[in-house]
C-alpha cells in the first residue's frame, strides 16, 4: 500500500481568508432573522456546525455582502480566551470580527479536511497569539500558518472518516 504524500501548505493558499464584521448596533435594520451570524460564543469547539443566536435582515446582507460566506466555510476563532474554537457554516452566513473564515478552494481541497485540520491548531494559535491583555491573531498571521495536506483524493477520504465519527457524536 501506497502512504499519501503531504505537502505544507499556508492556510492563505486553501482558498480566501474573510475576516467577519459586526454591523454598527445603531442600524438595528440591519439585524433580523435571515443570516446567520456567527459569534465566538456560538461556537463550542465541538460541534461542526452550530446554530448562532444572531441573524442578519435582508438589509444587513446588502451592507455586508462582500463578507457573506458560502455554505461550509471553515470558521476560526482569532481572538481572545477561546482562540482557535471552530466551525462550518452550513448555509451562507456572516461572522463578526473576531473569527477569520477560508472559504475553500474545492478544486484544490476538501473542506471537510481543512475543517478537521484546523480544530487541531487550537493550541499553537493560542501560542501564537499576540497581545498582553487579549490574543489575538491577525489575518496576515493566521494565512501564513502552515498545514500539512495530502491529495484531494486522500483528502476527502480522511474527512469521510473523521465526519462520520462526528455524526455518530
């Protein structure tokens, strides 16, 4: 049997790294029950995906929608005591400014894969973390973190496994 072959790869090479934005409080139009918007505090860490306590109006899109991400976006907490929490957003959903997204190049990766690959950072991104009072890690700093990856063929043979697990949790 043929071991698959890993390459590093920065995480600003799976696809396009979204940092979130929350919309300013004083447009309360913008807030409604459309989009989901994720927060830190809807992610436990556990689950794959997580259902958020806030949504975005139709109105909150339009203003946000560059930032809109597709259905199993990667998302990463990046700051504060829970960095490195993370989730898919499993319909197309906003985050706020505290979590970077990749949004996958599926051409290229499974985004299953990138998924399980970085629930397992939690602790180098909290090393990693700068900022005495609160870490945090930028965008530029999270894109240049390194993975390894296998080919798309073994990586969506290894997400299948590990997804499976999941469901059964």
């Amino acid at each position: 049997m043929k071991m698959p072959v890993f390459r590093s790869v920065k995480i600003g090479e799976l696809g396009k790294v979204v940092t979130g934005k929350t919309p300013p409080s004083i447009r309360p139009e913008l807030f409604g029950a459309i989009y989901p918007f994720l927060t830190p505090t809807d992610i436990d860490g556990h689950a794959r995906f997580v259902q958020p306590s806030r949504f975005l109006s139709e109105q909150g899109r339009a203003s946000q929608s560059r930032l809109l991400l597709p259905r199993n976006a990667v998302c990463v907490v990046c700051i504060g005591a829970t960095i490195g929490k993370t989730c898919m957003a499993w319909v197309p959903s906003f985050a706020n400014q505290q979590i970077n997204a990749v949004v996958v190049n599926e051409a290229e990766y499974d985004p299953f894969f990138v998924y399980h690959v970085l629930t397992t950072l939690r602790d180098d991104l909290r090393l990693m973390a700068g900022g005495a009072a609160t870490p945090i890690i930028n965008k530029t700093t999270f894109s240049d973190v390194e993975i390894n990856v296998p080919q798309l063929p073994t990586q969506r043979r290894i997400a299948g496994i590990l997804s499976a697990y999941d469901d059964l949790i």
